[in-house]
C-alpha cells in the first residue's frame, strides 16, 4: 500500500507571541489538497489552520506518490 501524502516542516520563533512554533504542511497528492497544522512548543497543542488559500499545484505534484513535492 503506497501512502499518498508528503510532509515538510518548519521551525520558527513568532514574534507576537514570543514563542517557537513548528508549522507543518501535508500534501495529500491523492485529494490534491494542502493541509497547514501549527505546533504551539509553549502550550504542546497542534491547531488546524482552516482558510489556508489553495495554490493549483504543478502537474509534478500531483503524479504517482508526489515524490517531487518540497523540491526546486
């Protein structure tokens, strides 16, 4: 069973808050969907980011597995 989803990671220090947070984007080449979730490391608690804008995703990024996806 292959597994359709790609993840990439940040880590980053939020000025407004003051605090270090990981940010992860998953790209589900099956539904063609981008999916955002941040890390608050302060409060240990993943929220989903709901209205992040759809980008149309090249045609490389939607073949067999998405083994291109996070490559220049």
């Amino acid at each position: 069973m292959a597994i359709h989803k790609d993840y990439k990671f940040s880590f980053v220090f939020d000025n407004s808050s003051k605090t270090y947070k990981v940010v992860m984007l998953m790209l589900d080449v099956v539904e063609n969907r981008t999916h955002v979730r941040v890390l608050s490391v302060a409060d240990n608690v993943w929220k989903t980011i709901l209205n992040f804008s759809a980008v149309p995703l090249p045609d490389r990024y939607t073949g067999q597995g998405g083994s291109d996806f996070g490559k220049p």
